[in-house]
C-alpha cells in the first residue's frame, strides 16, 4: 500500500468533516451564516456542539485521529527506511502520537454540558495542534541534518521547511495581537481555521516525499 495515500487522508478529512458540521449546523439554525476564514465568525468547536452534528463530526473525527496514529506509525517506518536514526524516528512518533490522543480527547468532549468538561476539552485541542506541528518539525529537523536525505525527497523538504515557518510566524503574530489588540477576539476564530487547513498542508508535502520516495508497506499472513 502506498503511503502516500493515507497522508492525504489525514489531511483532507478533516477539512471535509468540520466544513460539512459547518453546513449541518448553519442549516439547523445552530450557527449564523458567516464566512469562517474571516473575522466575526464562529470557531471550529462550534460545528460540532449541537445536535445532529455533534454525531456527524464525533462520527468523522474519531476516525481521522485512528489515521493519524496508523500515518505516525507509518512515518516511523519511513524515516527508519531513509536512515534516520531509531531515536528520532520513535520521538517523532511519540509526538505524533499524543497529538492523535489528544484529537480523540477533544472530540469526545465536545459538546458536552458543564465546567468539567471545558478544561480536558482545551487541553485536547491544544494539544492536538502543538504536538501535531511539533512532530513535523521534529521530522523536518531530522531530515534537514541529512544533505544526501535531502536530495533524496526533492524540493518536499523545502516546501515543509517555508511551511513550518509560516506557521510559526502566525502562532507568534496571533499571540501578540491577542495581547496587544482588544478587537483581535473578532478575528482569533478565522486565524484558528487557517491555521487548522494549513497545518494539513504538512501531511500532503509528508504524502509526497513519501511518493516521491516511492514508500510502501505491505501486509503479509503467515499460513503456518
């Protein structure tokens, strides 16, 4: 099986699962009509609140995160394949690892009632997006340390480094507006789904260096 494919799936996805909770809940009436990737919109949390897509996107997200544990542990074998070294290779896991935990903790308490629920459901989501773009960059500092690794993949590695930059720069200019700006809680939502469909941006170049490389993974059975 190519690779390839399941790192587009992590990215895709979940793209597609909050974009159609989006619609269920604007067309129930549970969210305004508004453009999310702009200011004065609702957040990503807020598709997937009310009833009936609160199944939907239970039902979309729990999966993806399955995915992004098989994509972890697939990436492990890869890097292990190009001569990364095991120690880098099972952090980057880990850390992909625990974002994946994270994603099924924030999905699962979406939408639920009271106070006790509200801090392991920012933890989730925290989590979800530091640990996620953590490991890519965990993957891309390894990679980077390899001159013949690097021509191996291609320009794939060039495209994940301008990446990464990207959105580093917008988690520090997000933070200093939000301390410096009092009108920027407006606009903290639309930076949020920007940020979510660019960070997915880091397992379609994953997906191509991966095809490029011409990765596999084969299932066997042993009859006897």
């Amino acid at each position: 099986m190519r690779v390839a494919k399941l790192a587009y799936l992590c990215a895709f996805l979940p793209v597609i699962a909050v974009h159609l909770t989006w619609s269920l809940a604007f067309v129930t009436g549970d969210v305004d009509g508004c453009l999310v990737y702009w200011g004065y919109c609702h957040s990503i949390s807020a598709t997937g609140r009310e009833y009936p897509e609160f199944f939907v996107f239970k039902a979309l997200m729990i999966p993806v995160a399955v995915l992004m544990m098989l994509y972890w542990m697939s990436v492990y074998q890869w890097l292990m394949q190009l001569s990364v070294t095991k120690a880098s290779a099972s952090r980057i896991r880990a850390l992909g690892m625990i974002a994946a935990v994270a994603l099924i903790l924030y999905t699962v308490t979406l939408g639920a009632s009271g106070e006790p629920w509200a801090l392991p459901r920012r933890i989730g989501a925290v989590l979800y997006f530091a640990f996620t773009s953590f490991a890519h960059l965990a993957l891309l500092y390894s990679v980077s340390r390899q001159n013949e690794l690097k021509k191996r993949l291609g320009k794939g590695s060039q495209h994940l480094a301008r990446l990464c930059a990207v959105l580093i720069l917008m988690g520090v200019i997000s933070a200093l507006l939000g301390y410096l700006w009092p009108g920027y809680r407006n606009w903290d939502n639309a930076f949020e789904w920007w940020f979510a469909l660019l960070m997915m941006g880091q397992f379609i170049l994953v997906g191509r260096m991966m095809a490029f490389t011409k990765f596999e993974i084969h299932l066997t059975v042993n009859a006897h």
